[in-house]
C-alpha cells in the first residue's frame, strides 16, 4: 500500500538562485543540502507546514536525469513557462500575495475571484509558474 | 529601529484591486508589519508601538494579525525568533550568542522556551544537527531516494 508522497521535483535552472527563490523569498526551509560530486548538489526544501514532504529543486543539467540533449530542451521549455508544478496553498491569500510581491515575487495573475475561490498565480525564478489558493474546507 | 516605514500611508493601493479583494488596505499595514517582525527579530520590539505606528488600537491589530497568520505578534515574534535560533544552532555558534543575536536577554528562558517547543535542549539540537550535517557531507546518497542513486550510480 502506498502511505505517502515523501519527495516530489522541481526542475530549475540554476540552484543557487532557486535556493534564494524558495527558502529567501517563499519562506521554505532547507532540508538537504549535500554535495554530489563535481559540479552537482542535492537540493531539497519543505514548505513550513510540511517538513516530510521534500522538494527537490532538481538542476537542468546533463548527468543525474539528462542526457546532453534533453538538458537543453528541458531548459528551453521551463524558460518559457511551459510548466505548472503545483498548487500552493496558504492560511490568507492577499496577506500572502501582499508579502510575496513585496519580496519581488512576479505573479502571472493577482488574487482573483474564480468560480472554484480565490487564487493567484505566480512564477518562479526559472519560469516554473504554480496557483496559490487558501486551504478550502470541503 | 525604522518605525517610520509603518507611517506611511496606503494610499497607492489600485481600486481595482479594492474591488477585488475588500480592505486590501488592512492587508497591507499587517503585512507590513510582520515584515517588520521578520526583520527586526533580533531587536528589542515594542509590539505597543507596531500596532500605533500601523494606525491600529492595540487590539484591533491584535485581532487582525492573529486573523492573518493564526498567531498573536507576540507568538509570531517568538516563533520567529525560534525558527532563526534553530538555523544559527546548525553552526558551531556558541549557544549564548545564539541566544543574544535572536533577541532574547536571558539564557534560561531561551533554553526553557526552546526545549518546551523543540523537545531538545539548545546544545543537544546543534549537537544533533551538525552530526547530520557531518554525516551528509561524508555519505551524501543515504539522503537521495534510491531511484536516484541508481541514476547517480
């Protein structure tokens, strides 16, 4: 039986400035920082409600996943904005959204109504976009 | 401490967004304000003053920033305080200047305080952590899921 999600991938351009990105700015904390090699590091951060779950900010580069090829397509396309890895969720959107945008955070969409509820939607510094919504009571 | 940033006024807000979002206005002085928090930690914070400075009566702030974020201010600063301790005790920082740079004056109520919400005291957290860290630099894959030491490998 499977329990639980325990890491989930972030593709990103550059780890130094997803590190920025997502402990810095969104306020996530680092997990695992180790070094793998030349030229390579594992990467993962934790939302602060979720400690076990792990987000690896996974780098574009040939080697670990990538071949020479598929690395620069992948770069291209998360350049682009081509993915949407997830939804966030937090305890007051505008408060969020007022603090993220202070911290230079770029939002593809403020909050606005929708059908389903508030969200907004904002991108990180690749060009990874994701929504972020309040945690709704079903 | 820069206490005038919180003089200042909202009045840039767009009214698009008013419409969209009601009050947005208060959503900025709170947000401001635990900014202010996030920055100033380290320093002695009147939290009396935030919420003046903010244009708010003490419990109207109160009431809003607890609305906000769940916490009171002063939970949150404690919070705050908590969370950069724990990142300063993955250093070999001594814990008496771990305790002075988050902002607290005495040493058994950050030992007391810390080991109420970590389970740990302060030196067995930082003994505990730099073991791991030890352990990350020495034996990197035991912290990767298998499918991606094989991949490594």
């Amino acid at each position: 039986m499977v329990t639980k999600l325990s890491h989930s991938i972030i593709y990103v351009l550059n780890q130094d400035s997803a590190y920025d990105f997502y402990v810095n700015r969104l306020g996530f904390k680092v997990h695992t920082d180790a070094p793998m090699g030349p030229g390579a590091r594992w990467l993962t951060v934790t939302p602060p409600d979720q400690p076990n779950l792990e987000i690896i900010l996974m780098a574009i580069q040939e080697g670990m996943i990538f071949k020479e090829d598929p690395a620069k397509q992948m770069k291209e396309l998360v350049k682009n904005g081509t993915f949407g890895f997830g939804a966030f969720e937090c305890n007051d959107l505008m408060a969020t959204y007022e603090e993220l945008k202070s911290k230079g955070v770029v939002f593809k969409k403020p909050p606005t109504k929708e059908f389903y509820g508030y969200e907004a939607l904002f991108v990180d510094d690749s060009g990874n976009w994701f929504s972020l919504g309040e945690k709704k009571e079903v | 401490m820069k206490m005038e940033k919180f003089g200042q006024t909202f009045k840039s807000f767009k009214m698009k967004e008013t419409e969209r979002y009601p009050k947005v206005y208060l959503y900025k002085r709170i947000v401001q304000a635990k900014l202010f928090i996030d920055n100033h930690y380290a320093e002695k914070i009147d939290l009396n003053n935030i919420s003046d400075e903010a244009y708010f009566s003490k419990f109207h702030f109160i009431r809003l920033f607890k609305k906000i974020y769940g916490k009171s201010p002063h939970q949150y600063l404690t919070y705050v305080r908590m969370e950069k301790a724990k990142d300063l005790l993955k250093t070999d920082a001594p814990i008496t200047d771990v305790c002075f740079s988050v902002g607290f004056e005495s040493i058994s109520s950050f030992t007391g305080l810390f080991k109420r919400i970590t389970h740990k005291t302060p030196s067995q957290y930082q003994q505990h952590e730099l073991l791991r860290q030890e352990e990350m630099a020495t034996y990197p894959l035991k912290f990767v899921p298998n499918c991606f030491v094989e991949a490594k490998s």
